[in-house]
C-alpha cells in the first residue's frame, strides 16, 4: 500500500538528486530509504529514478509521479490546516438571524464586521424574519443564533441571551454565552458546531 511518506520520500529524492541527501533531510538512514524507494516503484510497476554515479534523475514515469505526490500533500496539509482552523472556530458556517429593525444597528453591523475580520474563513448564511419566527429557528435548530428584540421572560426562559444597553438582545445556544463580547462567542459557537452540532435541547438554556 501506497502511503503519504512514501510521497515524501518521493519527493525529498527527487528533490535532492541524492538518495543520501534526502535520508539526511527526512531525518532517516540512506539504506532503510533506498529500500522503501524499490518497494515504492515495485508497487507502481516502474522505475521513478534512474541511478547515476552521483546520484540518481527522475524517469518519465518518475516525473508523473512526483508532480502528482506533490499536490497530493500540499491537498494533505491543507486538510489538516482546515481541520485545526474548524476546531479553533475559524472556519464552518453559521446561520444568523435578524429581525428589520437590528439589520442596520450600528451593534449588529460592528459585530458581523468584527467576526469576518476575525474569522474570514466562517462561512455566515443571513436571515431576516420576525422576533417570534426567529426564536422560533434557535429552538428548532435552524438558526444558529440571532439579533432579536423581545421582552427579557421568553428569552431568559427559553435561550442562552446576551443584554445589550438599548434593550436588544443576541439570542443563541447556551454554548454560545459571552465571553468577552459577541465576536468570540460565535467563533466558539462554530468551534462548537464544527466538532460536535448541539441537539435543539441543548441550544434553549438560560444563562
């Protein structure tokens, strides 16, 4: 079976022009290298180096390969990236909601400008509906949190809500409480998202 160090060993070979070079800069031995090139290029069917008194040159099949190996773990490192940058709530999306009224207040507006500066890569889906249709998408699970403006007794019953001085509130999942100030809260709540989605139970809680 073909496997990623393989490519890198591939890779670091073709690179260097020099089977010892590049068992020098994997930080492995020249013979354990040289083996598991052979076994690399009896599982392909070809030969990818040619061996030379000095070192060794890419073949035509060589040369395929390598090209290929090199994307290959560039798309492995990006993978890896996108996972800690999901798991730090960097990236993922979020369905946030709004009634007309918050749509253009300057807290909202500041908040939605903060977490794009801050978490460029979180994907944000808009939605713009009433307070009671809003609450409504938290509970059921189709919002992730929302900007509403409402009496204090629902919200404190009924979702994890932040106070804001003019009487509106950030209504979202108990996961989502602030920390700070809201900005981070969504960053968590995406973290959140990403790694482990909350049933709507979870996402109705008091502060």
């Amino acid at each position: 079976m073909i496997e990623l160090r393989h490519l890198r060993y591939a890779v670091a070979v073709a690179e260097e022009g020099h089977i010892t070079r590049a068992a020098a800069r994997l930080g492995i031995q020249q013979p354990p290298l040289s083996q598991q090139i052979r076994a690399l290029e009896a599982a392909i069917g070809a030969p990818l180096f040619r061996r030379q008194p000095r070192g060794v040159e890419l073949t035509a099949a060589g040369r395929a390969f390598v090209g290929k190996a090199r994307a290959i773990l560039r798309d492995a490192d990006l993978a890896v990236e996108a996972a800690r940058r999901a798991s730090r709530g960097q990236e993922g999306q979020l369905a946030i909601g709004f009634t007309s009224s918050a749509a253009f207040h300057p807290f909202v507006t500041g908040v939605m400008r903060e977490m794009r500066e801050r978490a460029p890569a979180i994907t944000l889906s808009l939605e713009e509906a009433s307070t009671g249709e809003l609450i409504a998408a938290v509970e059921a699970d189709r919002l992730d949190a929302a900007f509403v403006r409402a009496p204090g007794e629902r919200l404190e019953n009924d979702h994890a809500s932040a106070r804001r001085g003019d009487g509106g509130r950030i209504a979202g999942p108990s996961s989502a409480r602030p920390q700070g100030h809201p900005p981070a809260d969504f960053a968590g709540l995406a973290r959140r998202r990403a790694a482990d989605p909350l049933p709507p139970s979870d996402r109705a809680r008091p502060l």
